[in-house]
C-alpha cells in the first residue's frame, strides 16, 4: 500500500510510434496526472515513443527481446528494471508482447492496457477490420487492467464512436485511435494513480464501487 505522501511513479512500456504515451505526456504536463511518468521502456530500440518520452525529459530504457532465450527470461529482466526505478504502475501503451503469468501476477491491479475494440468483442489483433467485416455499427476502444487471459481483464473505461458506412479499415483504425483512445487512456492513468479505480478477484471498482461490464461508458 502506497504511503499517503508517496509520489506515484508510473512506467509506461510501448514498442512503437507511442501516440498513446504522448496523450499521456500531454495530460502530465497539464497537470492533469497526479504522479511522475518515472519511465519510458521499450522492447524496440528505435521505437519514436522513445524520442517522444526524452524530448519530455522522461528516462528511458530499451530492452530488446531478441537478446534473451525465451519470454520468461525476457519479463525476469523487465521486472527487475522496474523494481529498480521502484515503479508502482505500469501502463502498457502499443507494447506488442504478451506478459508471462508470473509477470502478470507480479503487477496484478497495478497494470493497465489499452485495446482497440469494444471488449470483450474483439480480442487480439486486426480489430477494426474484424469490426467491418462483421457488420458492426458503432466500435471503440477499452481499457481494462491486465491478467493473464489476453485482453480479458476486467475493463474500466470503454469508448465508442459510429462506424461510417464504406469505412475503410485504416480510416476507422485513425479515428478510435484520435477520437477515443488518445482521450480516455489519460483520464484512466489519471484515476489510476489517484486510486480511484482499482481490481480485484477478476472485478474493477470505481471509488470501491463495481464498475458494469465494460467500464464507464465514454462517447465520442
């Protein structure tokens, strides 16, 4: 349990351009996010998150995956750098690995992602073409704390907008990424290092209240 006076130090692990982390950057230095973005990690070495995380004067530090044999060994290394910046939070922002059960457990209700799908619709990868080729009317994004069943955690803020009918799959990837996700991911970070939201038992709580399936509902 974090003192009352502790300052809250949140890591933010990404693999790529990291426009959810400098949503969350923005909202830092808006003062908007009471706790320090302590550090930026990424298993891409030239990751642009990195450059965006220096250009805010947040440390960095890349662990590449390829130098280790296996998944377990890799996340062994990653917990380790953590504890060394003596993170409470992680916030995984695009970070294109899936965690260990060991890892996983390590961080459970200290440890959100983001998802580009109105889950539980959606898990995994090619989301807004899935959305498309279903048929769907509306679609989004969700952000839920992390457990071991991939994007199955349990959800604390979910974002929909209308699909436009002969969307393309890139123009809709676009718009949930500018329209919602770049909105509700801060606000949720935000709640996260204020205690607001917390989980447990496989249940997120809102101010120790349960939250509904899906989250808080957000529209664009």
């Amino acid at each position: 349990m974090l003192a009352e006076t502790a300052v809250v130090r949140i890591a933010v692990l990404i693999s790529g351009s990291g426009s959810n982390l400098q949503a969350i950057i923005d909202a830092k230095a808006a003062n908007l996010i009471p706790a320090e973005l302590a550090l930026v990690l990424s298993n891409e070495p030239q990751a642009y998150g990195l450059t965006r995380a220096q250009q805010a004067g947040i440390e960095t530090q890349v662990l590449d995956h390829r130098d280790y044999p296996n998944r377990e060994a890799y996340d062994a290394a990653l917990k380790h750098a953590l504890a060394h910046h003596e993170i409470d939070f992680v916030v995984l922002a695009g970070f294109m690995r899936i965690l260990s059960q060991e890892f996983v457990q390590a961080y459970a209700g200290r440890m959100l992602n983001i998802h580009p799908s109105l889950l539980p619709k959606y898990p995994g990868l090619h989301t807004h073409r899935r959305a498309i080729e279903s048929g769907d009317t509306v679609h989004g994004a969700t952000v839920h704390f992390v457990t071991s069943d991939l994007d199955m955690g349990p959800p604390v803020i979910q974002g929909k907008l209308a699909i436009e009918p002969g969307e393309s799959e890139q123009s809709l990837s676009k718009r949930v990424l500018e329209s919602i996700e770049h909105q509700i991911y801060p606000v949720a970070v935000k709640w996260l290092a204020e205690g607001r939201i917390t989980s447990e038992d496989g249940q997120a709580f809102f101010d120790r209240e349960p939250l509904p399936p899906g989250g808080i509902k957000w529209e664009a």
